[in-house]
C-alpha cells in the first residue's frame, strides 16, 4: 500500500510539473503574494537559528498533527527547495505568472546592522533568467523577533529579544541606500504612477526607530522621499500593513505620510472556519480604508496555522475547517469585487502568501490540493467564480 501511495504521488508531481500553461487572461489587476524568504542556507540563520543548513524548512519538517484530520508536516509538491536557486524560482514565477500572479512581495529583514536572508531575493529572483515576467517589490519586516519564535527546539522557553525590530538613524540611512540603489533600480520594481513602492510591516516599530517622535520620523520619510527623487523617481510610494483601524493608529501614519495601505493577512481575529474569518477580514477591508483615508489594498489569506514553531499550540490556534482553494476563491472574488468598486486606484490585490510554508499559508503546490489555490486565483480573474460559488465547503 505504502509503494502505491509513492508510486501515486510521483506521478502526480511529474504531471503538474510538466502541465502546459494557462496564463491568466487578466492583465487589468495586479496580483501580489508575499514570499517568505526563509529556506535556503543564510550564514547568520546558520549560526543563531537553523543549524542544519537548509534554513525553516528544519522547522517546517517537524511539524506534528495535533488533532485528526491536522495536516502536518506540509509536504510541497516540488520538494524541499532552497529559495536562493535561481532554478527553483524560475519554476517559481512561471507558476505565479501563468496563473494570473504577477506580483512578488518579497519580506525583507535588517537586523544588527545588516541584511538578513536577501539571499531568495539577490540570489534567488534576481538571477532568475524569466524575473522579467515578474514584477517586485519589498517590505522591510521590521518586527521584533524572540529567540524561540523561529526554532523552537532550539532555544526552547527563551524568549528573550535575538533581534530588535527597530533601528537607529544611521541604519535607516544605510537602509534607505541599499533598498534605492539594490532594488528601485531594477527595471521590474513595482511603481504605482511611476513611484516605487516600499511597504513597511510595523509602524510602530517604524516610529520606535526615530525614538518615538512623530516629527522625527516623518522627517525621515522625508530624507527617503528625497534620495529616491534624486535616484530619478517622482516620489516614494510608502505602504504600511495595518493590523487596526484604531483612530490613533490612523492619526500616527496620516502624520508621518503613509501613502497606501494594505495587510499581511487578514487583521481580524483568526477562526477555526476559514469561511468566517474571510468574512470578517472582508469586512476589516472597508474598515481599513475607511479609517485610513488613502487608497487600501484589499489582503486575502489563505490560511493560518504555525504549529510548527509553537509545541503547546493546538487545534483552537488552526484555521482549519473549510480550508479550500474553493473557500480560497471566493474570499479572493470579494477582493475583486472591491478593486472594481474603487477604479479611482490601481487594482491591486494582496496574497498572504506564496510559500508560507510553516503558517500555512501558500500558493504553491502541495500534495494536498496540488495546483489548486494556483488554479483558483486564474479563474476568478478570468470571470470563472461561477464554478466555486456552491463548492466552498469540505466534503
């Protein structure tokens, strides 16, 4: 039984492997899935984090079910890959590209002085032979991160701060100087009205940088908005992610300049049914824009579940009921829908995420649903929701 089961999942890799493409007809929206830039061999990951050289994909391994009917371990359909071959992210981007993808959103970190993990981006991406058929951009991760939040089994209960989420000036300048002259510059970077975008996960940590000071930190805004006009662009288009339409929070990214804004996942509180989630985060999406007042881009998630790198988590931690490409597709239909209400901004359309592997949340195929969640964001762009609309429940 074991040998048919391999011998079946072999198969089933060789075909969506080699499966002839379906481009998504749709060039009007733009659809942008965040990478998670984990899982290839990063010196400073090696040293202080994942030991074994192949990045979180130690971590995603060792998953454990924690009630029936839990998947885990994840198991990609293409294997273990590292995400600094360019090999692996040319396959990459023709299965984004052909499925109406056209977008990365790459999470970008500096931490102690220094980047950490470019090397999916800077060795991964950007020497991909076909990274034409892909636009980019990034966002600076700037969270905080604990010493057990990202291998547990090494650093057990400690969860004293490895890396601050914040930096001084000086950093901010080098950080400013690295991302216009190693990035901006690329012919793919994405633009809205010719201004390359730059997202930023936390602005409070944004703010913690220049001491707490409002004034302080639009001026750095400012300092950035300058060098990227003297780099040769009209402006810097600044996003944020918002996890609360709170009146302060709005008031904090209105003083230092916000742009835009979007999410990294829905900012709801997560659910077991992945169908009330998604409701709520629709909704959260009008909250969003209403409170901000500057264009909002609708997020749509896929799922949530990071048991991998939290041993006392379980099943009310999960979303996991109704986690379907076809549920998938429908919350992705309302963000549509909400992009065509709104033609005074640029149709865009965030996806939290293309490889999350170990929150449980990716694009990519896996020997679960194989292309499905792939194949679902080319039919609702190509007007194709019909065949989803009474199939969102599990079977």
């Amino acid at each position: 039984m074991r040998l048919l089961v391999l011998a079946c999942a072999f198969a089933l890799c060789l075909a969506c492997t080699d499966r002839p493409r379906s481009e998504s007809k749709n060039p009007d929206y733009y659809v942008a899935a965040y990478i998670w830039p984990s899982c290839h061999d990063d010196p400073m990951g090696r040293e202080v984090l994942w030991g074994e050289g192949h990045g979180e994909w130690e971590i995603i391994k060792r998953g454990t079910p924690r009630f029936d009917g839990h998947y885990q371990p994840r198991r990609p359909l293409w294997g273990y890959e590292h995400d600094d071959d360019p090999e692996v992210m040319e396959r990459w981007i023709d299965a984004a590209a052909d499925h109406g993808v056209n977008v990365f959103v790459f999470d970008w970190y500096w931490y102690d002085g220094g980047p950490f993990l470019e090397g999916c981006l800077n060795d991964g991406f950007l020497k991909a032979r076909n990274r034409d058929r892909m636009q980019f951009y990034v966002m600076w991760a700037n969270h905080t991160v604990k010493r057990n939040y990202w291998n547990c089994h090494r650093y057990g209960d400690d969860e004293s701060v490895l890396w601050s989420g914040s930096v001084d000036e000086e950093n901010f300048r080098k950080v400013v100087d690295r991302v216009i002259r190693q990035y901006f510059s690329q012919p793919n970077y994405f633009k809205i009205d010719g201004r390359p975008v730059f997202s930023v996960f936390s602005l409070d940590e944004l703010i913690a940088s220049f001491d707490g000071d409002l004034e302080r930190t639009r001026k750095g805004m400012e300092y950035f908005r300058e060098k990227t006009r003297e780099a040769g662009f009209p402006d810097l288009c600044l996003q944020i992610m918002t996890f609360s339409a709170d009146a302060g929070t709005a008031a904090r990214a209105k003083a230092i300049g916000v742009d835009c804004t979007t999410q990294y996942g829905w900012a709801s509180t997560r659910r077991e049914d992945y169908l009330q989630w998604a409701a709520e985060g629709t909704e959260a999406t009008e909250t969003m824009a209403a409170a901000f007042g500057v264009p909002h881009f609708p997020s749509v998630s896929i799922g949530w579940d990071d048991t991998p790198r939290f041993p006392a988590k379980g099943k009310a931690d999960v979303v996991h009921h109704n986690v379907t490409p076809q549920a998938f597709a429908t919350a992705l239909q309302k963000a549509k829908e909400y992009c065509d209400a709104h033609p005074e901004q640029p149709k865009l359309i965030t996806i939290y995420a293309f490889n999350e592997w170990v929150e449980g949340a990716y694009l990519l195929p896996d020997m679960r649903y194989g292309f499905g969640y792939l194949e679902a964001v080319r039919d609702v762009l190509d007007g194709k929701y019909d065949r989803y609309k009474n199939d969102r429940r599990e079977k």
